[in-house]
C-alpha cells in the first residue's frame, strides 16, 4: 500500500520535471510537448477517469505554479479536456487500439490549446482593457496547435508501442 503511494508521487513528481524543466528547456518544435497530458490520457484510458481527472488537478495546479496567467487555467483545461475525452472514448472507441489512443490525446490536445487561448483572451481584456478577437482564432496560434498536435502524436505512439510490448493491457482478447 505504501509503496503504490510513493510510485504515484513519484511519477507525478518525475512528470512535473520533465514538463517543466527538461521540456521547456528544448528546441523549437519540442517545447510543445506535453508529456503530462498523455500521460493523463493514458491514465484515464487504462485505469479510469475519476483517478485521471485527479491527477490532472494535482499536475495542472503544480505546473499553475511556475506559470504567468491565472492560477488554475492549466488545471481546469486538464479538468475540461479530461471530460470530453471520457465521453468520446465512452461513446466513440470500442477498444484500446494506438488510433483511439492517438485521436484522444488529438482532442485533449485541442481542448486544452482552446481552453487557454479563451482564458488568456479574458485576462487580456481584464488587464489591457482591449478586445483583440485574434487572440482567439489566430493563424499563428493554429500552426502551434498543429506542431503541439504532431509531437504530442509521436509521444503518445512511443509510449503505446512500449505499454503494448511490456503489458497485456492492450492485448486482444478474443472471446470464444
């Protein structure tokens, strides 16, 4: 019992690093990389969403810490992205395959790249007093959602190949 609590804290203390330190720290089309929110996506997908959901709170509250907007942005965005996830998954995919894996991580991705364009357009307005619809639908802003979108795939198929070699989660069962 204690050791599953210690590898939990210690995952999400080895994923708030790497999502802030070793993340940010690299190279133009890489920085978009959000390792913590495949990972919530895996953890909702393969444990369940109520734990997901938990731990997007704890990692999006963490990572608010070191970040320049309003506090709780990025945790309810996880919050957000981790509901819709749920009911396309619930309603949409049948099964634990690399494409539904892949399409969800692409919706998460687009919720929360939403989600914080909205709140940074509402703190732009409260702050500068201006409204700027670009903010919301901007073409800049759509190009780093399609790269973020890309490295976020290509994570989220690495980590599917080596959970589908190592484990048994993503086997096919055939019921007879």
């Amino acid at each position: 019992m204690l050791l599953r609590v210690i590898k939990k804290i210690l995952f999400i203390f080895f994923l708030i690093v790497a999502e802030l330190a070793f993340v940010r720290a690299l190279g133009w089309p890489l920085y978009l990389l959000s390792p913590v929110l495949v990972a919530l996506t895996f953890v909702g997908v393969l444990d369940n969403f109520k734990r997901a959901i938990v731990y997007g709170v704890v990692f999006g509250l963490i990572i608010d810490l070191f970040s320049a907007s309003f506090f709780g942005i990025t945790a309810i965005s996880f919050v957000l992205a981790l509901f819709v996830i749920d009911k396309v998954f619930n309603k949409v995919f049948t099964n634990k395959s690399l494409y539904s894996i892949v399409f969800l991580v692409i919706i998460a991705q687009i919720v929360v790249n939403y989600i914080s364009n909205v709140f940074f357009f509402i703190q732009t307005f409260i702050f500068d007093k201006a409204v700027d619809y670009s903010l919301l639908f901007n073409l800049e802003n759509l190009k780093l959602l399609g790269y973020a979108i890309l490295v976020n795939v290509v994570l989220s198929s690495i980590i599917f190949l080596i959970f589908h070699s190592f484990s048994n989660r993503f086997k096919t069962i055939l019921i007879r």
